[in-house]
C-alpha cells in the first residue's frame, strides 16, 4: 500500500508567526504531531510519503503514486482539507481522513467525499480502520467512545520531517483536562480524566530528538501539563537528570492552567527541567464572566498576583484572552488590555468568542436558537457564530482596539522588557549551537527595532540592561522580540477583516430597515 500523508495549509493566524518565520528562514511553528504518531501506527510494510504543505506542497508524482491518501486537519484548514479530499477522489484514490476537525464536524469530510472517517483517538480507530482495509471495504466510518492507554503510544515519526523548517517539534505527554470551561472541546475529544505516557516513553522521544540533531524548541503540547500534578512531577524529576546529561539540548514550552501558581515544587520542577515558556487560558479579567463559563479554577486567586508569581518563578507567560461572554460588561476590551499591559505579558491570543460544536457553549446556544453559523473561522479576524447579549458592534470595536493597542510596538516592547526584568534569571547552561536561524532573526530585529522603528533608543538601553542583569535570558527576551515582528503586521491584517465584516453587517441592516419603510408607509 502506497500512503500519501497530508497536513493542510495553515492561514494566517496569531499563531502562525508568519512574519517572524520569514526573518528566521523557517517555513512553519509546529509539525502535525497526530499524524505523524498515526504514521507510527501503520503496517511496517506500507509506503509512506509525507507532506506538510505549510513547508513543501505534495508533487504531482506522489498524487501518481499513491494508493491512500490521509489527511488531518483542525478547524482553522478546513478550506485546504475540503480541497485536498476532492482533488483525491477526483483523481480516483482513497481518502481517509482524521484529527480534530472530522471528528467534531464528519458531515463536511462527508460532504467532500471522504472515504474513510478515522475519528477520536486513532490508537483505538486506527486498528478499526486497518481491518476494514484487509476486508476491502471501500469506506466506512470509525470510532471510539473508549479513552486508549497512552503508555501505548508508539514514538512519532519524527524522521518524516523536515526538522529545518520548524520553529519548535512537537511532543505530547498528557491527554485530557480536569476541568470543565464552556466554551472549550477537550473534554469533548480527550475526556476530563488526563492520561499520561511514562517518563521512558518521553526519555524515548526526547532521546529521539536528540539522535536526528534538533536542538531548538520542544513543545509539550498537552491540553494541560498540570491536568495530573503527580504524574507531571514524576516525569519532571526523570527528566531534570537527562536535560543535565545532555546539557540541556532543547528549549520547553506547555500549556498549563493557573493552578499552577499554588504548586511552589511543581514550579521549580518546570525551570530545573528547562522549561521556560507556559501557556495559560486566563480568558478575561472579570470574575463574574469566569463564574459564567465555569473557569472557577482562574477564581480562587488574584489573577494579577498569580501570574506574577509565575513570572518569577522564571517562566514567561503567554496567555489566551476572549471577549465576547454572555453577560459580560462593556469595556471588556479595555480591561483585558490593562491587565496584559499590568502583567507585562508579551504573546497574548486575544480572541472574540466562538461556539465550537459540541461543547457546553454550543449546546446552550443551540437550545436557545441563538447560533448563527455551524461552523465558524475561528482565528482572531472574525466575528462570532452566535448572537451575543450586547450588540456585536461594540464587541468588535473594543476588541480591534485592544488588539492594536496590545500590539502597537512601543506598547509591546515595554512590557515584554518589563516581564523579563520581573523573571528569575536562571537558565541552565546549554551546548546549543547558536544557529543561522537565531543570527538571521536578531539581526532582522536590530535593523527593524533598532534602526527603521521610533523604538530605536528603547530597544537598545533594553538590550542592553536584559544583557547586563539577567544575562542568561538574553535569548528568550530576542524570541520574544523576534514574535512581535508577527503581531505588527498581524493587527492590521485583523483590523482590515473585522471592519469589513462590520461593513457587510451594516450594510445587510441597512437593506433590512430599507425594506421595512414602505410597510411603515403602509400602515400611516
């Protein structure tokens, strides 16, 4: 069996970092880690060819040549997905598809044409789907409700990529989140009981890594880090003694919730382990808009005081932000931008809410009949899918001024110094090589900020006091510089397609009341 594996374009988002990759020389942030690890999962006697067509597109040889083609996708690639299954039955092959996207929206990978629906966790769906392949069935649906063991979890196959076009290589060592917010899917796709691989699995793959000779940013990409404290401080401790061994070969990022301020061991665990970055959902600054969509978690302490305690801990922050909750206050977009400004947080996704399918959220919605669009685009240039309780005019307004003000340079470039003046300066010391990548990118920002920008003289006496106090994270304080070069130029392209979607809807209301004059006339 000759196997075509694809992953969908990526448009351009908060996430893409389109701008600052094109500094760097890189091509994409992140590889498709779910396909890859459904890679691993394939008889050893299949032939795999793989594309990421965010780093190079398929030819038309691998269209020729193949028997299968898989694909996987989230929300945001629907538009390349839905084009790449009809380009594969329009050429006569097979179309299997999975990952987030088909699992919570099958209809439009049926619509499209697919074949085969490998849907939820592909250690329990994959075999399904292998079975149904040695029978000759020509398509079918599988799932799962069962929740596979991940101590079972082959290693990704990592050596399918092209490791130099990648910001950060992802690995997983967790699954699931123990909390219920309402506007999130997690739970829906990975259950509310986090499941975790063993430290030597994780050995297994950082010691994987190692062999292929990255050395660059390692992306623990589980839904919540911290969802199983206990295991999470086992595979820490492992850990903490290979980074050493290996002279702390990779740079670690997560995603943790905020319940991690109120864990000192587990904090100091992270920074010994050479984690340096944590993502957290911290949504909005107002309380009573966090008791509504269930964050109780984000409730228990001062936002501010936990984040700073974070902060000094040694860890960056970068945070997720929404506007848009029922009930919430005018002014929500002023005030999640004074509390970004006052934490010094650099990378803040700020987002207008959308209702994604089978959510609580999207549940609630739909019984009050108050969803606008199935499905949603979901990036930061779009307003929301559903009626909210104050007018969308306003919502919109006062997130495309946050959004500007939040990523104005000056704006950006004082709180980020800001942030890592707050930080504890330790790093371990490191056998990196200092890369083409790392040159090509600083000397970008030393031109762009240091000489083109009015922030020339604040970028240099910056520079120049991270570089004299806390030395060691020099690096961090240049990549966190090096992203905003993205966020500049990605504000006015969110700006541009909100205020043309606040045009069309003005202009549809417009029609609307034009239609309803002659009837007033009427009844005069």
């Amino acid at each position: 069996m000759n196997v075509l594996l694809l992953w969908p374009v990526m448009p351009n988002s908060f996430w893409s970092y389109q701008e600052t990759l094109n500094l760097a020389g890189l091509r994409s942030t992140n590889p498709p880690l779910g396909l890859i690890t459904v890679a691993a999962m394939l008889p050893e006697d299949w032939n795999l060819r793989f594309a990421d067509r965010n780093v190079r597109p398929e030819t038309e040889d691998d269209w020729a040549w193949c028997d299968l083609v898989m694909i996987s996708a989230m929300v945001i690639q629907k538009a390349d997905f839905q084009a790449l299954i009809r380009k594969g039955v329009a050429l006569g092959k097979k179309v299997a598809v999975g990952g987030p996207y088909p699992t919570s929206y099958p209809d439009v990978a049926l619509e499209a044409g697919a074949h085969y629906l490998i849907l939820d966790e592909g250690e329990c769906t994959i075999p399904l789907f292998l079975e149904a392949i040695a029978r000759h069935e020509p398509s079918g649906i599988f799932r799962s409700a069962e929740k596979p063991d991940v101590t079972q979890t082959p290693i990704p196959r990592f050596d399918l990529l092209d490791l130099e076009a990648y910001l950060a290589i992802t690995v997983q060592f967790s699954r699931g989140c123990p909390f219920q917010c309402e506007f999130c899917d997690i739970i829906n796709l990975y259950g509310r009981k986090p499941r975790t691989k063993t430290p030597e699995q994780m050995l297994a793959e950082f010691d994987r890594l190692y062999d292929l000779g990255w050395r660059r940013y390692v992306f623990v990409v589980d839904d919540n880090f911290i969802g199983n404290k206990r295991n999470a401080k086992v595979f820490l401790r492992a850990l903490i003694p290979w980074m050493e061994a290996h002279q702390y070969p990779f740079i670690l990022l997560t995603e943790a919730s905020l319940n991690l301020a109120e864990d000192d061991e587990l904090l100091e665990l992270m920074v010994k382990a050479g984690f340096t970055i944590v993502f957290m959902g911290i949504e909005t600054p107002d309380t009573e808009s966090l008791v509504g969509i269930n964050k109780l978690q984000n409730t228990r302490q001062s936002l501010i005081d936990a984040c700073h305690k974070v902060t000094r801990a040694g860890l960056q922050i970068m945070a997720g932000f929404i506007i848009g909750f029922d009930g919430e206050r005018p002014g929500a977009g002023r005030r999640v931008r004074e509390f970004i400004q006052e934490t010094g947080i650099p990378q803040a996704q700020f987002s207008i809410l959308q209702a994604l399918r089978n959510t609580a959220l999207w549940n609630r919605l739909q019984q009050e009949g108050r969803l606008t669009d199935g499905l949603g685009t979901f990036h930061q240039g779009t307003i929301m899918n559903f009626v909210p309780t104050r007018p969308v005019e306003e919502i919109a307004r006062e997130y495309i001024d946050a959004f500007w003000s939040i990523y104005d340079p000056m704006n950006f470039m004082k709180r980020t110094f800001r942030h890592f003046r707050m930080m504890n300066g330790w790093r371990a010391k490191s056998d990196r090589p200092f890369t083409r990548t790392e040159w090509r990118l600083f000397s970008a920002l030393c031109w762009r900020q240091g000489v083109l920008r009015s922030t020339r003289f604040r970028f240099w006496w910056q520079l120049l006091a991270i570089a004299l106090t806390k030395p060691r994270l020099l690096y961090d304080y240049l990549v966190a510089l090096g992203t905003g070069e993205h966020f500049f130029q990605y504000r006015h392209v969110v700006k541009a397609q909100l205020e043309a979607q606040l045009a069309a809807l003005a202009a549809v209301q417009t029609v609307q009341t034009v239609d309803e004059r002659p009837v007033a006339k009427v009844i005069e």
